[in-house]
C-alpha cells in the first residue's frame, strides 16, 4: 500500500515554525519545568514586571496553571500521534487488505480532528500574553477559560486516539508477525542460494556440467536482486512470498546437485542392464519360431493364429529398443540426464512387450499340451469353483437370490458347452481354455458381490 498516513498537523491550520518552536520548548524544557513559566520573570534576573497584588495576580497564575495544563495535553496528544502513525505505517507496508485501508482513511480523519484541536490550542496561546505588567484580572480570566476549553478538546481528541490505538491491535500484531518473518526468510534465501552454489561448484569438481541446473540457478539472479533492494521497494509481502521462492527453488537444485552423482551412476547401471536384457530377448524372440511350427503341426489353426505376429513384432521391438539405447548412451555422454531417463524408460517399456509376447507363445505351447493331455483337470477345476459359490449363495437361505443364481446357471450350462467342443477328431483347446477362464471369472464376480453385500449388512 502507498498511502502515507497525514502529518499530525497540517500547515494549513498550524503556522509550522510556530507548532516547531513550541514543541522544541516543550521537549527541551521538559513538562515538569512548565510549571516555572508562571514566576515573575523578576526571577529570571533584573525583570521589570510590577507587582500587583490581590485578585489580578492570582487570576494570572490561574491562567498560566491552565497554559501549563493545555501545552501538557498537547504535548501527550502529540507524541501519541506521533506513535500511532509508527503503528499505521507499519500495517500499511504489510498489509493492503480492506480492514488496512478503513483503519488508514479513519487515522486521516482522526489526524483532521487533532489539527483542528491543536489550531486552536495555538490560537489561545497566541492570544494572550500572561507576562503582561498590566494584566488584567479579567483578561486572565478569559484567558484560562480559553485555554482550558482547548486542554479539554485536546484531552478529548486523545481519548479519542487512544481508543482508534486499541482497535489497532489485530492487524497491528499480524503486521509485526509478517515484518518479524522478514529478515529471516530473506536470510534463508540467500543461504539456500549460497548453499545451491556451493553444491553446483562440487558436482562440476567431479566432472559433472549441470548445465541445466546452472540454467535454473542462473534464473533466481533478478529475484535476489530485488530482495537485497528491500521490502521499501518491493513490499513486504512481496519480498516475503520472494523469499519464501527462492529458498525452495535454491532447495531444490541444492538437492538434485546432490544427487546428480548418483543419478549419474543409476543412469550407467541401467544402461548395462538394458543392453543385457536386449540381447537375452534376441535369443529368446529366436526360439518363438521353433514353437509356432509345433503348434501349427499339432493343433487347430484357432490355437495359434494369434500368435503369428510374435516374431516379426520381437525383433523389430528389439530393433528399437536397441536404437534407443544407443541414443541413451549420446545424451548420457553429453550429460542430458532428463533426455537420458526418458529414453531408457522407452526402452524398458519395449522390452516388457516384448518380453511378454515372447512368454506368450511358450505359455500357450505348455497349456495347450496339458489341456490336450488331461482336459478333466481344466474340467474340475472349474466345477469346484462354480459349486462352491453356489454352496455360498445358499448359505442361511432356503432360495437362491436371482442375482447370484442366474449367472452361477448360465455359468454351468457354458462349462457343458466348452466340454462339448473337446469331441471330435480336431477340438478346439484354446478355445476350451479361453471359456473356463471366462466362467471362473464370472463365478469370482459373483463371489465378490455376495460377500459385499452380506459384508455390509453386519
């Protein structure tokens, strides 16, 4: 925020050499010597005030007690402005928010209202002279009936103050908690950039350029250019969410220099594994063949014409996995480990595909040699799972609940038709295989949903 709350007084309603001087008399002299300015100046050395005695005399001193009382009043009124306006431009460097600038519009018409006291305080003093030799009673009188009239608007004015003050106290104590976060988190800023550099410096001692971590600590130049010009530019709470910036980005390329070593390293032994896994699944994608030509020999064409492809897929997988560890290796020579990582994450992916495409074929050879064997075991296997679902559909019921008796029916019935398939002089094992593994699977679902639902009812 910019606004700058007022002067106390205004050099519109105060002459301000005046206001000066009597504040410099007030501060130099001190309130408890005020009370000396109501001797007869005889004292002061060689005055030439005549004595009078009777009723003028002490209507002066009167008089000069209530100027003595009103310069007091102002003098607490102005050094409670004065303390204010502290605690005003303290929440305003902080703070911009609505309840901020109410609390600095309401110090400015306040500030108004003190100018209009003080004016007049200045005014009464400026009217009468008390060290007159002809003083007259009457004048004293007025005077001091004058004077205290501005001692009591004064009075009122700082009461006034003081009660604004009190309301001050919440975005007072949040303004202090911000300024005194300050200079810490600017400290920790600069720590944390010291600290970043110092980690960058060591990663290149051991032939590392981090280059691209150079790059992002390079960036945060400008940022502590502005927090060493200083919240009275910036703001604080812009210097504070800068700070607070720039130690966490400072943190993190502090921690990834630290641990660029050891990437490094992961990078190196991933790259060894690879090539070795390649070259194993280049053997492997070779015995693909020899098992495609017993399969087309001993079963339907249904049993493997899936799997025709699997050869051609592996090496040309191979291929490019091989091409993308080469590649691998360029950006690790060249140091550009997110390139580095992300091609060795391809190529992990290609020999996963690979590698199961590959376990695809052999896995079908060896099921489809048990099937063809022994089909009861396939057979029994799946009746017991679909009896024992329907023993748990029954369980505290006279009736099945449809829901779960449907699909265990139609779950039976698809078992007596795979069983079918096997009679002929061909059957179709992979099919036999497929739709066992389709009943299981439903038989699970209703499983799980039985015991959902009796879960939830306890």
């Amino acid at each position: 925020m910019t606004a700058t709350p007022p002067q106390p007084y205004s050099s519109s309603s105060v002459p301000r050499a005046h206001r000066q001087a009597l504040r410099d008399t007030l501060v130099l002299v001190g309130l408890p010597l005020l009370a000396a300015l109501a001797l007869p100046a005889a004292f002061a050395g060689g005055g030439t005030r005549r004595w009078f005695g009777g009723r003028a005399e002490s209507q002066r001193a009167e008089a000069q007690a209530a100027k003595d009382a009103a310069a007091a009043a102002f003098y607490e009124l102005d050094t409670a402005q004065r303390d204010l306006r502290i605690s005003i431009e303290t929440i305003t460097a902080v703070d911009d928010s609505p309840a901020a600038r109410r609390a600095v519009a309401d110090f400015q018409a306040i500030s108004g209202r003190i100018d209009e006291a003080s004016s007049r305080y200045i005014e009464a003093v400026d009217a009468h002279d008390l060290d007159r030799d002809d003083l007259e009673a009457s004048v004293a009188a007025h005077a001091r009936a004058e004077l205290t009239r501005a001692k009591d608007e004064l009075g009122n004015v700082k009461k006034e103050l003081d009660r604004f003050g009190d309301s001050l106290g919440p975005l007072l104590g949040k303004a202090e908690t911000q300024l005194a976060r300050l200079a810490p988190a600017v400290e920790r800023a600069r720590q944390g950039l010291l600290a970043a550099s110092n980690a960058l410096d060591a990663v290149r001692e051991s032939g590392l350029r981090a280059d691209d971590l150079a790059a992002r600590l390079a960036a945060l130049g400008p940022e502590l250019t502005k927090l060493n010009q200083g919240a009275g530019q910036h703001g604080v709470p812009q210097t504070l969410e800068r700070a607070e910036g720039v130690a966490r980005e400072a943190g993190a390329i502090r921690a990834e220099a630290e641990r660029l070593p050891e990437r490094a390293a992961e990078i190196d032994r991933r790259l060894v594994s690879l090539r070795t896994r390649a070259e194993a699944l280049t053997t492997r994608a070779g015995q693909v063949e020899p098992v495609l030509s017993e399969l087309r020999r001993r079963f339907t064409v249904a049993c493997w014409q899936d799997l025709q492809h699997v050869p051609d897929q592996a090496a040309q997988n191979v291929r490019q996995a091989e091409q993308k560890l080469r590649e691998a290796r360029v950006a690790r020579d060249e140091q550009r480990w997110p390139d580095a990582t992300s091609l060795l994450s391809t190529v992990r992916a290609l020999l996963n595909t690979t590698d199961e495409s590959v376990s695809a074929a052999g896995d079908r050879l060896r099921r489809l040699n048990a099937v063809q064997k022994d089909p009861q075991q396939e057979i029994d296997r799946t009746r017991f799972a679909i009896r024992d679902a329907q023993r748990l559909a029954m369980t505290g019921r006279t009736t099945p609940d449809p829901r779960h008796a449907r699909p265990l029916d139609d779950s039976v019935a698809r078992l007596d038709r795979a069983v079918a398939t096997l009679e002929g002089r061909h059957p179709d094992y992979w099919h036999f295989l497929t739709e066992t593994e389709a009943v299981r699977q439903t038989v699970a679902r209703v499983v799980a949903q039985i015991r959902e639902e009796r879960g939830s009812t306890h």
